[in-house]
C-alpha cells in the first residue's frame, strides 16, 4: 500500500481515494484503486471497532467503497471491450 505523508494510509483515506480517482494513467489505476479500497476498508474496521459516533464518515466511507467498485467494474468493461 502506498503512504503518503506521515499519517497512516488508514487516515490518509480520502487522500487515497482522490488519487484513485482522479488517476489519469492506465498503468497505475489499478494499484491507486486496490490502496484506497484497502485503506476504505481498514478505516471502517477502526470505526466498528470505537466507541465514538462517527456516522458521517461511515457513510462517506460507504459511499466511497461504492464508488470505487463502480469504478473498477466500468474500467474492467472498457478494458475488455
């Protein structure tokens, strides 16, 4: 998984799933899209796992997930085509 910065990837999720998104090179898409779902993903274990109410970043990281794997999928179809 990529790190940017000297926050944990976990944190940095949204930094992830902006450079996942808005990658414009084909050769990196996939790396950029499997580091922000796994840190998506990381993310939403720590926030199962607190005590805190965080249901806003719960839903940005559901919506977020969502989209990712849309994303994946169209590509997927574009490339096999």
């Amino acid at each position: 998984m990529t790190t940017l910065g000297f926050q944990s990837p976990v944190h940095n999720w949204r930094v992830l799933y902006r450079a996942a998104v808005f990658e414009r090179d084909r050769t990196v898409l996939r790396e950029r899209l499997s580091d922000a779902e796994e840190a998506i993903i990381a993310r939403a274990r720590e926030l199962f796992h607190s005590t805190g109410d965080n249901i806003e970043e719960r839903e940005a990281l559901e919506d977020a997930l969502y989209t990712l794997r849309a994303y994946r999928n169209a590509w997927q179809q574009n490339n096999a085509a």
